[in-house]
C-alpha cells in the first residue's frame, strides 16, 4: 500500500505544465486510455454530464490559441483535448468536467504524456475561443466547452515540484479560518 501511495504522490509532484511539445503524435489508443482515466472521476449522483472532443487539425488549434490570446506555442502540441459539459444533464456539469480534467491531467503525467491546461471558463476571451470551438467542431448548443488540455511527447524534462515549492501553510486551515496546520 506504502508504494502505490508514493507513487501515486510521486505522479502528481511531477504534473507540470508542458509548453515544448515533440512533432511526435499520440497514438489513438494512447488518447483512448487518457479518456477513459478521465471518465473515473467523480461526477454528481453519476450523472458523466462530459463529453472529450480530440482536436488534432493544426488550422483548429492555431485558431483556438490565437482566439484565447495565448501563448502560439501551445499550438504545436500534436493534440487538444476540449473537456466539454452538458449543460441540462447536471446542476454540476462544469464542477464535473473540471474534475474529469484534473484525471486526464494526472493520468498523462502517469503515461509518460505532457499536458498543459491551457484554457478554462475563467480566461477573459473564452467567449472568443467557445464562438471558434463551437463553429470548428459543431457542437450541440447544450455542450459548452469548459477546459482545453493540449498533450503530446515531453520536449523536455521538467522537474518535479517539491511540497516546499507548492505548499502552503497558511492556506490550510482547520475549524475555523485562521487556525492553520502548525497551530498549537
């Protein structure tokens, strides 16, 4: 048990925000067990409101970056995974969807896959880059487009994060704001 757990923490330490990608594409059945890992997550009385769009076309993807006025680089990754939500099968669609994002996140970082969460529903243009999603895929009006993942091969190594890096204490509180975890 020992094990699994640290490997397990040892997967999210090394979750980083990829922005080199190799000219290598992911395998369709690589994508498939990325979907499938996000499809474990935890989803409001069962109800699975997402829907995983795989957008390998470069004219897509360069439009979608542009459109959310970020970096041209992400671009170049071989594919974009748009996490999308119905919206009349949940109250909870976006929470949901976001969750199912988090999993393909950790389960690339597992599977030797870079990743980067390059666009969610809090960018200033999303409205821009949901009009380019929505045109270029023909979606449904009652699925909206909540988190764009770009994966490929890694370009680069990038270090783990450490606990002291990210963690902080004062974030952490118990009972009551305030009381933090070093509080005697």
């Amino acid at each position: 048990m020992e094990e699994q757990k640290n490997v397990m923490i040892d997967t999210i330490l090394r979750r980083r925000t990829a922005r080199k990608f190799l000219e290598k594409p992911v395998p369709k059945s690589v994508i498939e067990d990325l979907l499938q890992m996000a499809m474990f997550a935890p989803t409001r009385l069962g109800k699975r409101p997402w829907h995983f769009i795989v957008i390998q076309d470069s004219d897509v993807k360069a439009r979608l970056v542009k459109s959310l006025q970020i970096s041209p680089e992400f671009a170049d990754a071989p594919a974009f995974i748009a996490v999308t939500g119905e919206k009349g099968v949940s109250e909870t669609w976006d929470l949901d969807a976001a969750a199912a994002t988090q999993n393909l996140l950790i389960a690339a970082t597992a599977m030797g896959i870079a990743s980067a969460w390059i666009a969610g529903m809090v960018n200033p243009a999303w409205d821009k880059a949901n009009d380019v999603f929505v045109e270029a895929i023909q979606s449904p009006k009652e699925v909206e487009l909540v988190a764009l993942v770009a994966i490929g091969y890694p370009a680069e190594e990038l270090p783990a994060h450490t606990p002291a890096e990210v963690y902080e204490q004062r974030r952490a509180h118990f009972e009551r704001w305030g009381n933090t975890v070093g509080d005697s």
